[in-house]
C-alpha cells in the first residue's frame, strides 16, 4: 500500500479540490462530475507514471 500512496493522495487533493470549484455555486452538474473525474483520474495515471527518486538522489 505505501508504494500506491503518492498515486492515490495526489489523486485524492486534485478530485478535490475539483469538486471544490463546481460546488461554488451550491451544485454539481453531470458535466462538473466528469471534469471531477477527469481530474481525478488524470492525476492519479500522472503520478503512478512517474517512478519515485532512488532513496540516493532525494537527499
């Protein structure tokens, strides 16, 4: 689970805080949703893509 938590806290904030602007108006519409999802789901592949540093080079 530890080598999946960058990936799914990432994705997490980023659905978020996409959710947090369609809901500035008191509602969410279908289309807000899939802007939520997208968001979601691309910073979830974005940062699974991304390998983490050897433990050498991020001192």
């Amino acid at each position: 689970m530890k080598t999946y938590a960058k990936a799914i806290t990432g994705a997490a904030v980023a659905g978020l805080t996409a959710l947090g602007t369609a809901l500035t108006d008191g509602q969410v519409t279908p289309a807000e949703w899939v802007g939520v999802a997208i968001a979601t789901l691309g910073a979830l592949g974005a940062i699974w893509a991304v390998p983490n540093a050897p433990a050498e080079q991020a001192r």
